[in-house]
C-alpha cells in the first residue's frame, strides 16, 4: 500500500541529553517513531517506505525522522491490476496485467508454482515489399531468477543459452500459424525469466503468457494457445509435472493447442521425448510409450489445454481489450494470380520431374518465361505487382501439389504416400575417428561422427535448469552446399540447435550410463545433402556411429518424418516427407524410436478440425516406416562392436571407500601425480568414490588402476620379492627407494658402494633415478623395510666385491699406542678390586 509522510507535533525535550527512549541517528530515513525497536521490524518494502506527499517537498528539516508513514489513497492505476488463477493438475497457474512493463503494447506476468515469467508483445509498421510475417520470439534468461550470479569473466548474461533458444522455438511453433493470413506487421515477443523453482520448467508458463501478451496487444491473432506438460508416470499422465517428478517417468511431452470453432481444441504443437534413465524404468515394469500411448496422451492433453486457454479470456475480457482493425495485405492480386494460372497452369505438369535438381531448373525455367509474358500482357502496369509474381507461381504449385497427392495418389518424385526413398548405410568412413556413420535416404545424406572422452570433459552447463552438466551432447551443421547454395558459415543458427536438440534426445534413453560406460560421447552430424528430414536423418546416422565406435547402446533407434495433405475434408498421410512436401503441406511430424516404443517426437500442424484418428494414423504409419529404416540399418551394422576403436581412449572406473580418497591423492596432490607421471594415465576422482582411468592403451590403465589398489588396500612385501623402484630420498646412511605406491623402503649406503666405501650416496644414486631392488627384510611392528639392489651391475662376482687398495687393512697398534680419547691401560686391581675396607663412621 502506498503511503505519504505529515510532519510531527516537535517535542520540547527531544534535544534532551537525559532522555531515555531510543533515538533514530541524525540522518537516518525511518519509517517508525524514535522508540521503534529494529530488531522486530518488518523489513522495509516499497509499500512501507515513506514518500512525500504528491506535488509537496520535504518542508522545513531536512531530517527524515521529521516524518512518518501513514497510509495514502491507493493509486487509480492499481485498480487496474488483473489476476485470474486456475488449478491446472497439481498447481496454480496464475495469470496476472496491467502491473509490469505497462508501456508495451501488451504484457503480463505467469506464475507456475514459484516458476515467474514476464511475457511482452510489441509491433511495429510493416516494411515495405515484405512478402512474409516477420514474427520474432526472444528468451531472456535472468541469473538472479535462480539466486545466480553468472559465470564468465563479465559476470553477465550473453548469449541465449541452449535452454533459452529451445524455449523460443517452442513458443514460436505454435504462435506463428496462429496469426491471420496477410498480417505482415512485425511483432516481437519477448520472454523474460523472473523466477525459476527448480522444479516447475519456465517453458510452460512461457508459452501460455506468450499467447496472453498477444491477445492483449489486440493483434489478428485466432488464440488464445495453451499449453500443459504431461509426463508418463505410473502408467498415468500427469499435468504438469515437476523436474522432480519427472525422474520417474517414461515419456516427458509438452502438448499446445487452441480452440476451433467448433468448441474443440486443435493441436497445433507437441515436443516429446523419453527421458534419461527411461530404458531402465521400463525393464522394471514401467509404461512403455508406444504409438498408442503417445495418441492417448494428446487426447488427455485437450483437457487441460481448454482449462488454460478459458483462463485467457477470462483475462482478456476483464481488461477489456479490443481486437484492432486488421485489413489483410494479400501476396498478389487476384487477376495477377489467373493470369499466372493461365499460362503457367499447363506448362507445370511438365516441370514438375521426380529429380530435385532438375525440377528446380524447370521451375526456374518456368518462372523466368512467366515473368516475360506477364511483362508484355501487363505493360507499365508489372512494374507495379512484379513482388507478387514469385507468391503466385509458389500458390500455383502448392495446389498442383496437393491436387495430385489427393486425386491421384502420386507425390512430387513419383512415390506412393506411404512409400520411403530408397536407403543405405555405411560405417568406418573417417580413419581416425572413434565411430563414422553414413546415413542416406534419397537425396538426404547425413555423415555422423562420435569422439569419446574422459568424464572431465562433459560440458559445463551455466543456466537455468537444475543440470549444470552434460555427458552426451549431440551437435547439428547445415552448411550451404548441402542444397547446392552460396551462404555465410559461421556460429549454429537456431534451426541448427534445435534439431541437434531433437536428435540428442531421440538418443538419450538408450545410451549406457555413466557407471555403464564412463565416457563423455560428443556426436556431430554434418548434413552433405539435404532434401527433407535432416534431424531424423541425424538420428539414424548418430545410431551407426555408436555401434561402429563399440559404445553398447540398448538398441538401434531409427527417424522417420511424417507429412499431411487436408483438402475438402479429405486427409493424406505422406511417410519420408521432401522439403517441398514439408513447406507446402500441412503438417510437419518427426518420430524417432526402437522397434518398440517412442523415444522422441515433434510435431507441428497448420489444420483445424484435425481429427484424433488421423493423428493415431500418422503415428502407426511412422512406425511401419522406422521398422523399416531400422531394417536396413542392422543389415550393415547388427550391434554394438565388442570392443572400442583402438584409437579411442581406454577407460576403466574403480569405486574406493570415500575416507580412502585423501590417500589416493596425497599430500597436496603428490601421491596421484606420481601415479600420472609413472603410468601415462589420466585419473579423474569423484566425491563419491568413484576413480576414472584413462589412457590411450589399456596397460598403462590397468597399472594405474593396480597402484590405485595397493593404496587402498596396502600389502606388505614378502622377504625374496624384487620391484623396479624409484629413489625418492638421499641420507647419509642409505637411499630410501619406492616400491609401491605409498610404500618406501631403505636401502643403507654399505650395500650401495659395490664392495667400496662411499663418502655419499649420490655417489652411487640420486634422487629420481629407477633401481631394482629386492626385500631382504621386513618389520611390520616398526615399518621398517630393508632393501638390497640387484640386477645388472649390482649383484656381486663369485667371491664377492674386489677389495680397492687401501681399504679393509688394519695395522697393528704397538703397545701403549694411544688408541683414542678416553683409552686408559688396564690395570690389575681392575680385575679384583679387593676389599675397599669399612665404611667411614660419621
């Protein structure tokens, strides 16, 4: 609540040094009397702090503490704060305008939990000569959402995260068919991240309060869109579930939709995926999400998606927003569109050849003469409506298109709607890559590599989400050549992102884990040539290259892209789509899977009134088509190899006790450098136990993982038993040589000298260099471990040592020679002492 500030009556003592009562210091802003006790009050808030009164300075004092907070007239505007919740599953999605960024044409704030997002929408006029909608959706991730402070040397948010752009696209997916037909303004939502739980993800709440800033910007816009979460829990689905949650689930989709005409809801959008660990809930009797499963599930999502599209409008109508005049700008007029039908109406049947190449050339052919005829039909009047002419041959064709799939049952290159391009396989292409896999299919071709690393090198992930690493990353390139283009090549646009992103999770459920298989795998699928389903493509070259690398995955996993023809009522399911079906059809559906079930799927359509049966259709039919695929891809490859690529890193994982961690790694880090330094290998140690090995040649791990061993478990040498050692110190009584990790023993400077006397021992050894030795004695009780060298040059001849002139000579000493201080002569009553007579009376 808003409050202002009336100066108090003056008390005559308050100048007093007597005075008793507590006293705020000169200076400070206060909201209490003097007496107020701080160590009780409520922490001051923007509704407690104390402002003047509108349009009245501070009179008179200067001082603060000359004022005090009573309450004021709430703010006009505050009655214009609009807030609808609704119980949507387990949680309160709560939707709330007219508060925050009010200067945006529309705005407003979604809460999930304590998951907060605060959505914008602002336009702008359209450029000139623009032929499409220029929508753009923008993430922004705020560290202090999650009590971060980001990483980095700035210390700021940069560039959109993974996350971030997964998040945009998601939202864009269903927002932008939603728009009207000829609206070419340009609109700009934006998505900033308030809060984040970590355990509601900020995708849904995103999503919704993106439709909702539209709708209250009052943009032609056929919404609202919602959008709800399910997860396969149980063998049930649950709305909305938790990060928490979802760790127990076999399938993870988020589902968006509007509501038709008819009062149905149409789906528009769904993103699904296994998740990690899937596999093994499923071995343990969990639901299997297969085709009929998914259908299901997009059925139960219609549900809830009404609940949230009613909180909407209910939003919507109270703030009282009204759709603005919207005047569609068609792409051509309607007598350029005949005159075009007209003569290039008959001439593109022939054009239209099942080659890509080919059929473009003739359609560019065909464009460039239509432009001439039109020229000279039209006169002065082209100059004028030349733009339209390129919209017009695309709508030309469009219908062409759809007209022959419909009527005759036949596509672009000639194929039945249920039939795939032809398809082969390769693997081992790369030499000094750990896995290559080659996918074509028609003219699609995929090269797949995979690079595996030791478990330091997962990638350290800086945002909002509860992870902060990842193991298994899948990485998508489109360069230009593979459409026989000229392009920029630079950093992953968001196309690219998103379909590594859907590739890397059609993986996921089926790689080994980290105590399985204790390796980072980065995949990186180059498209080479593309025409239709790069991503699925991508899925089925990663699968290739994991087998080919020895990586034991559970089982294959194939892609298959899905389309639809919806003319008068009638639909046409197409399998193996090409880019043109995908741009002049009506739904673009990717389907990625074992044999058995569905580990990823997307889906976006631009139909309303899509029937549930045809949706449960597309998904068996994709299914035949991924059996297939997965068909020929065992016939080059059938499993796993046994064994990793020799040139792949060798990796072995040892669990220890964790109070034994500290003595694997020594005082400041000496004990396991020197067991890098003897072995090769590179270690990497958990706080849980865990000891990862690695090396390129399985010995030199192996010796790791034993000097590992006698630390954790240490053994006394055996009296006879030889080791290579390493002379680790030098006394001036012997060098005390390592024999074992953790483990030293002395061999004393008498055995050291080869039959000599030495004056040191860095006569013989030094510091560092390697000895063989042999245990000649051993006390437990005093850890004392006697030691001898041996081996070539310093087992002795037969008859010992040569004596060197000079040494090991005693002289005979004459008769009363002085023999050394303290030496006396013996003398006789030192054999008998006798008797030493009484003792002396005192």
């Amino acid at each position: 609540m808003s409050r202002t500030l009336h100066r108090k009556g003056l008390d005559p003592d308050r100048n007093r040094k007597d005075r008793t009562e507590p006293e705020a210091r000169r200076g400070q802003l206060s909201v209490a009397d003097p007496g107020f006790d701080f160590s009780t009050s409520p922490r001051p808030t923007t509704e407690n702090w104390p402002v003047p009164l509108p349009g009245r300075p501070y009179p008179g004092s200067s001082n603060p503490t000359d004022w005090v907070a009573v309450p004021a007239p709430e703010f006009e505007e505050a009655s214009m704060v609009i807030s609808k919740s609704r119980l949507i599953g387990d949680t309160t999605l709560v939707g709330e305008t007219g508060k925050l960024a009010k200067q945006a044409h529309g705005s407003c704030v979604v809460t999930l939990g304590e998951t907060q997002v605060l959505a914008t929408c602002t336009t702008a006029e359209p450029r000139e000569g623009i032929d499409f909608f220029p929508l753009t959706v923008d993430v922004e991730e705020r560290m202090y959402a999650a009590g971060k402070i980001p990483g980095g040397f700035f210390r700021r948010e940069g560039r959109p995260s993974e996350t971030a752009i997964l998040t945009a696209r998601l939202t864009d997916r269903p927002l932008r068919p939603t728009f009207r037909d000829g609206y070419r303004d340009e609109v700009q939502v934006v998505i900033t991240v308030l809060s984040v739980d970590q355990a509601n993800p900020y995708d849904i709440p995103g999503i919704n309060a993106a439709s909702l800033a539209v709708m209250l910007a009052g943009l032609p816009f056929d919404g609202p869109i919602g959008a709800v979460r399910l997860g396969l829990i149980g063998g049930q689905w649950k709305v909305n579930p938790t990060y928490q949650d979802l760790d127990l689930a076999t399938f993870d989709v988020v589902v968006a939709g509007r509501m038709n005409d008819q009062g149905s809801i149409d789906i528009l959008m769904v993103e699904g995926e296994a998740p990690e660990g899937s596999w093994e809930r499923i071995l343990e009797g969990a639901t299997m999400p297969t085709e009929e499963v998914v259908a299901e599930g997009l059925e139960f999502a219609k549900g809830p998606i009404g609940e949230i599209i009613e909180l909407q409008r209910q939003i919507v109508a109270d703030a009282g927003t009204k759709p603005k005049e919207f005047v569609p700008a068609p792409a051509y007029a309607e007598d350029l569109y005949r005159a075009v039908e007209e003569f290039a109406g008959p001439r593109l049947k022939e054009a239209l050849v099942h080659a890509k190449a080919e059929r473009e050339a003739n359609l560019d052919a065909l464009k460039d003469e239509l432009k001439e005829h039109l020229a000279a039909s039209f006169g002065e009047e082209y100059a004028a409506m030349a733009t339209q002419v390129s919209p017009a041959f695309k709508e030309l064709q469009k219908k062409a298109m759809r007209r022959r799939i419909i009527e005759e049952g036949i596509r672009l290159d000639g194929r039945k709607p249920d039939e795939i391009r032809p398809i082969t396989c390769e693997v081992g292409l790369v030499p000094r890559a750990h896995g290559s896999g080659l996918f074509q299919r028609g003219e699609t071709q995929v090269l797949n590599v995979i690079t595996l690393g030791m478990l330091r090198m997962t990638q350290m992930i800086d945002t909002l989400d509860p992870e902060d690493s990842k193991r298994y990353i899948h990485h998508y390139n489109f360069p230009p050549f593979s459409t026989g283009e000229v392009g920029r090549i630079g950093s992953p646009k968001r196309r690219d992102i998103g379909h590594g992103a859907l590739a890397e999770r059609a993986l996921v459920p089926v790689v080994p884990s980290e105590d399985e298989f204790p390796y980072t795998l980065r995949l990186v699928s180059d498209v080479l040539e593309s025409n239709g389903s790069t991503s699925m493509a991508s899925v089925c070259a990663s699968t290739l290259s994991h087998m080919d690398a020895g990586v034991p995955i559970k089982a294959p996993v194939g892609g298959i892209a899905m389309g639809l023809v919806a003319e008068l009522g009638e639909f046409v399911t197409l399998t193996d789509i090409l880019g043109a079906e995908d741009a002049l059809g009506d739904m673009d559906f990717k389907v990625a899977g074992t044999k058995d079930f569905v580990t990823a799927l997307q889906l976006d359509t631009k139909v309303t009134g899509l029937p549930a049966e045809v949706l449960a259709g597309a998904l068996k039919q994709a299914k035949d088509a991924r059996l297939a695929i997965l068909d020929v891809m065992t016939r080059t490859i059938s499993e796993p190899r046994s064994q990793l690529s020799l040139k792949a890193p060798r990796v072995i994982m040892k669990q220890i006790p964790v109070d034994k961690i500290g003595e694997v790694i020594g005082p400041k880090g000496k004990r396991i450098n020197e067991i890098i330094a003897l072995t090769g290998a590179d270690i990497d140690i958990e706080d849980d136990g865990r000891v990862f090995i690695g090396s390129r040649d399985g010995e030199s791990a192996e010796r790791a993982v034993d000097m590992i061993e006698q630390i954790v478990h240490p053994r006394l040498p055996q009296a006879g038993e030889r080791f290579e050692g390493t002379v680790v110190k030098t006394t001036d009584f012997g060098a005390f040589v390592n024999i074992m990790p953790g483990t030293d023993g002395l061999v004393h400077i008498s055995k050291l000298g080869r039959g000599r006397r030495l004056q040191s021992v860095e006569e013989a050894v030094k510091q560092g260099d390697k000895l063989t030795v042999e245990v000649e004695s051993v006390e437990p009780d005093r850890n004392r471990i006697a030691l001898k060298p041996v081996g070539e040059g310093w087992d002795p001849p037969e008859g010992g040592w040569p004596r060197q002139e000079g040494e090991g000579e005693r002289r005979p000493r004459p008769d009363g020679e002085n023999r050394g201080r303290g030496f006396r002569p013996r003398r006789d009553r030192d054999r008998d002492r006798g008797d030493r007579g009484t003792r002396r009376e005192h």
